[in-house]
C-alpha cells in the first residue's frame, strides 16, 4: 500500500513524500501506520499520541476520505495521506 | 579562587522556530553562530550535560507533530533521536476513577524543560512536561519513563487540578532541582500547582508552598496550587531556594524553615516583583538577578514603564539593584521566558545572558554591570542555558 506523507515527516521518510508498506489480512489505518513505524522509526508518535488519538495539527485521509478512527478498514487499492493541517504560524 | 569557564562557553538558545547555538571566545566577546537546529520546531529547552560538556538534549515539538527530544554529542553537526520520549501511560483496562489513575490517559503536548541528574548518576536527566508530568531518563536521554511517585499518583489529580491548563501553553512542569548532596532529594515546580520536595528520589512528595500567594483565587495561602514561575537551588547553598512567582519573588531557607519569605516586598513599587526567571550567582548565596515584568492590571508583562533593566540583589533580597547600562532607554517591551535567562561560572565577573520573545539576545560580563546586544532578528527566544562545552 502507498502511503502519503506531508513534508513535515520528510525527516522521517529520508525525504521521500511516499512509503510503500505491506499490507496484511484485516488492514486497518492504524496497522497501516504501525508498518510505516517499521519502516521510519520515529513517525508514529509524531503522529499518534500515546494515548491513541490522532494529534490535533495532523490529518489522515483514505484517499479523500478524512478518517480520525483508526481502525477504519482499508484495502489493497487505497492509497493513505499522513499530513500536516493547514494551521500554525 | 575565581572560577572561570573550564571550556568553551557556549549559549543554548531555543526559540519557537529552533535551536541555535552560540560559541563563545574566551573573553566572551565574539560569539559564532551554529544551527539553526531543527528549523521550524519549537525548541522549550535546549541544554548541555555539565558531567560529560557533550552531551546536547533539545526537546522539540512541531506546530503539528507530537513532542520529542533530540540529542548530539558533537556540538549539533549529528542528532538523533530518542527511542522512547516522555509518554503518559495508559489507562487501565479495569476501569478506576480518575482519581485513582493520576495522569494515565493523558497525552504529552509539550516536553518543556530539562535538567541534569546528580553529578553521581551518569546518564540520568529529569524531563518536565505539560500537562504537568515528571519523567527520567538513565541513559543520556534516549528513553524515557514516568516517575510513577509522582505521575501515577491519586494526588496528581489534586496537585495539577486535574492536569487543567495554568499557562498560555498548558498546565508546565519545570524547575526540577536536584540537590547536589542528596541524589534522592529533588524538588520540582509547576506552573500552576506550586513547588512540591521529595526526599526518597521522587517516589513520595509533598507540597513545600507556606507563605507563597496566590491572589488569583479566593483561597490566598493555599497547600498548594500557586504559581511558581521558576524557581531555583542556589549552588552554593543548597539549601536556600529562591522563585520567581506570579506572586512576587520569594527566598526559601529550607534547613531552618519551610516558609517562603516574599523578598520582592522590597523591589521599588513602581517596578514591581513579578517576571519569570531567577537565576542564581554561581559561588555568593545571597546574590540572584530577575527581570522584572509589569504584572499591574492585565498584566502585560513587559518591561515596567517599557524601561528594561535587570534587577540584582547581594544581600539575599533585602535590597535591590537596578541594571539596565546598554539596555534600551525607553520604548522597549521586553518579555522574558522563565528559561531565557542564566549565568556563566565566572564568580567576579559573572556572565549573565537573556533572550527576549522579540529575538533579542542580550549578555553582561561583569555581572550586569552593562549589557550588550548579543544578536538579534532570532525567533522567539523560550530558553537560554549556558554551557561548557568540552
């Protein structure tokens, strides 16, 4: 599955604005994001605090689908966008 | 004997916008610019291990990404990043009441200051964060955990009024002070909540807050739940206290007393006692400095009358001076963090340095007498820290 990155987690892609991961049986977004931890060690809780909630300045989207659940089910063909809000100053 | 900078002196300055830091020369005159670190984070802290001149914490949290802490250990040309930042734990899954879980099910929103562990404990630093949590690190950093006897605590709910927002940026916990004789004896403050002692190394603590105000309720000498807004240690006297509240300037003789005297009674009325920082003489007990702010009214804390000076006491606070040579005049609105301020080891001539919200970062060397403008056009400066860099 391709996953998306704003630049914000460039840090953490090697500068790369996608991440190919695999993708098990029962694929949620938060399966998802724990293959992209495999893959950049770091991201997730820049992300996802440790409580399990999306941070509030970070939006994911299941191709244009805005998602705040993360164990919304996700398929071969969807593509995932981790991204930074338009906020801040 | 006069002690003076065993290595190269250098200021850690984090803005809202990244780390920076300033490598002094010898007489502390030239300073070479190195970073920005981590541009476009907001760096709260920034600060050099004196047991090794090293190694280099910065804590970092971006607009939109989570709180983390970096470390270098050559001078900022390689960072890498902790393996297990500060983190709250989890609630349990047989339910409690909230009470009973202390600061489970919260979230770390910002890793806000840092300090060293006792010189015998190699590796070990103290973490602050908001919402108000304390958390311990024993490998230099890398990893993070919770101290469970404060974090994990029924009292955490009371302390922190339930981890409810004291400052613009939440509910802070800062000002960890480890006592140089007694690894198990630290003390911390929170911003609001008050100054809590442990003497068993964090597991138990109890409020340490007699004769501090707190005008901002109806109950104005309470057990706990002022406003500390930075509180310090005296290295030279480790059992002399002094803070900076939102209630005025207090000194605290812990060996004879557990009650805060208000020694800002005796700043000139028409300045004041309230501001953020406090920072100790290096070698002279009685000897702090503090940048008074206007806190009349709604409280613009910004230089009284838009006249910044530093203010010294040499005399434990019976009395004050005023030091604004090589400030400017008028028309200066100057805010000082409660970390944006510090002093070097030189105990004659002692270097003292401070960063303003506007970018400016000024510096004295010979112990306020005169200031010079060290550099300006910076981000907002949230923390100055001076090191000896090895």
């Amino acid at each position: 599955m391709i996953v998306h990155v704003g630049s914000v987690l460039y840090e953490y892609t090697g500068g790369r604005a996608e991440v190919e991961v695999p993708l098990g049986r029962g694929a949620t977004v938060g399966k998802v994001l724990d293959a992209l931890e495999q893959r950049c060690p770091g991201l997730r809780f820049r992300v996802i605090d440790e409580q399990g909630r999306i941070r509030q300045h970070m939006r994911l989207y299941v191709g244009n689908e805005s998602v705040r659940d993360l164990e919304r089910a996700v398929g071969a063909r969807d593509e995932l966008h981790v991204l930074g809000a338009l906020s801040g100053g | 004997m006069v002690k003076k900078s065993s290595g190269t002196q250098a200021l850690l300055v984090g803005t809202v916008k990244g780390g920076f830091l300033f490598e002094g020369d010898a007489a502390r005159k030239k300073w070479k610019l190195a970073g920005p670190f981590f541009l476009g984070q907001q760096v709260h802290d920034f600060r050099c291990d004196p047991r090794d001149g090293k190694t280099l914490l910065l804590t970092a949290s971006g607009g939109h990404l989570g709180p983390t802490i970096y470390r270098s250990t050559n001078r900022g040309k390689t960072w890498s990043e902790a393996k297990a930042p500060p983190r709250f734990g989890t609630l349990p899954k047989k339910k409690k009441s909230a009470r009973a879980t202390g600061s489970r099910g919260f979230a770390v929103k910002t890793d806000f200051f840092l300090m060293p562990g006792h010189a015998s404990e190699k590796g070990a630093w103290y973490c602050g964060t908001s919402p108000s949590g304390l958390f311990r690190s024993e490998d230099g950093g890398v990893s993070w955990k919770g101290v469970a006897g404060f974090n994990d605590t029924p009292q955490w709910w009371d302390w922190t009024r339930g981890g409810s927002p004291g400052s613009p940026v939440g509910a802070l916990l800062h000002s960890i002070q480890v006592d140089p004789r007694d690894a198990e004896h630290l003390y911390l403050s929170m911003s609001s909540g008050g100054t809590f002692e442990s003497f068993d190394g964090g597991r138990h603590w109890k409020p340490l807050n007699k004769g501090v105000l707190a005008d901002f309720q109806p109950e104005k000498y309470p057990e706990y739940g002022q406003d500390p807004h930075c509180m310090v240690l005296h290295p030279a006297e480790p059992d002399r206290l002094y803070q900076q509240n939102h209630c005025g300037i207090y000194r605290l003789d812990r060996a004879r007393t557990d009650t805060w005297e208000r020694i800002g009674n005796h700043m000139p009325k028409s300045v004041g006692d309230i501001g953020f920082p406090v920072v100790p003489h290096p070698s002279d007990a009685d000897t702090v400095w503090v940048f008074p702010m206007d806190g009349t009214q709604l409280w613009p804390r910004t230089s009284p009358a838009a006249r910044p000076a530093v203010y010294r006491t040499r005399n434990g606070g019976k009395g004050w001076e005023r030091l604004d040579a090589g400030l400017p005049r008028a028309n200066a609105w100057l805010t000082v963090f409660r970390q944006a301020m510090d002093a070097d080891r030189d105990e004659r001539r002692t270097g003292v340095y401070f960063g303003t919200t506007s970018g400016t970062l000024w510096g004295s060397r010979d112990s306020g007498e005169a200031w010079n403008l060290l550099a300006e056009h910076l981000p907002r400066i949230q923390s100055v820290r001076v090191a000896e860099l090895r």
